[in-house]
C-alpha cells in the first residue's frame, strides 16, 4: 500500500509540475510586460476557468491529499518509539550480538588484537600489576 501510494505521489507531482509550467502568466501581454494592469483588480484581471487551471486544482488538491497519507503510513509504521534515537537504539540493541565473556587469568586481562577488522589471530594475557590501596593521610 504505501509503494503504490509513492507511486501515486510522484505521478502526481509530476503532473503537477508540467501543468503548471503549460500555464500562461496573468500579464502576458505587451501592457503586463511595462507595469501596466488590465484592470484595478488587486491580482490583475480575472477570467474563466481553462482547462489548465482546473487541472492545477485538482493535482493540487490530490498532491496534498497522497502527501498527508504517506506521512500518517509513515508515522503509522514507526511503532512505539518516540524519537528516532530511541528506535536507533531499539535497533542497535536487537541487532548487535551478544559474545560470551571470556575468563581472563589470575592476574591478567584478556587481550584479543584485531587487525584491520578481521577474525581475531590470538588471545594473549597482558600481566597487570595490582595498584595499592590509598593510605590516608594523617
């Protein structure tokens, strides 16, 4: 539903488009080309309806019509987030892997280098000394 409705869309918009640019301006003549109106209308003169402007209309009224259903589909799809950090999150969490902890020694932690993003080589342990305990000051 929401491709075809895409579909829709841009078919529309660009009809809306080339109707528009078919369409003549309201002072083309020699008098609109020197500041001269037609009549002392505010917009100039007004006259019947043509085809093309019916057809305006109607593209106009359908663009706005498609554009408010493809964002009440989208927001509709969007689910329970709020924000799109927090489906961000949602996705990252649920995609990511989780990889079982390996032990490390006695007095040591695991080490696995990585080179250039590929498959570990090997796990080496690193030797940590322990760090004494602050002795207060007196």
């Amino acid at each position: 539903m929401y491709i075809l409705l895409t579909i829709v869309h841009v078919v529309i918009c660009l009809f809306l488009v080339i109707v528009v640019l078919l369409q003549s301006g309201k002072a083309a003549d020699l008098a609109g080309a020197f500041g001269g109106m037609g009549s002392q209308t505010t917009f100039g003169p007004r006259g019947s309806a043509t085809v093309l402007s019916k057809a305006t209309t109607i593209a106009a009224a359908l663009f706005m019509v498609t554009s408010l259903s493809l964002a009440i589909l989208a927001t509709r799809g969007a689910g329970a987030a709020s924000s799109v950090l927090d489906r961000n999150k949602a996705k990252t969490t649920t995609t990511v892997p989780a990889q079982p902890a390996k032990p490390a020694g006695p007095a040591g932690i695991q080490v696995t280098p990585q080179v250039g993003g590929s498959v570990p080589q090997k796990t080496e342990t690193v030797p940590v000394k322990p760090v004494p305990a602050p002795q207060p000051k007196k």
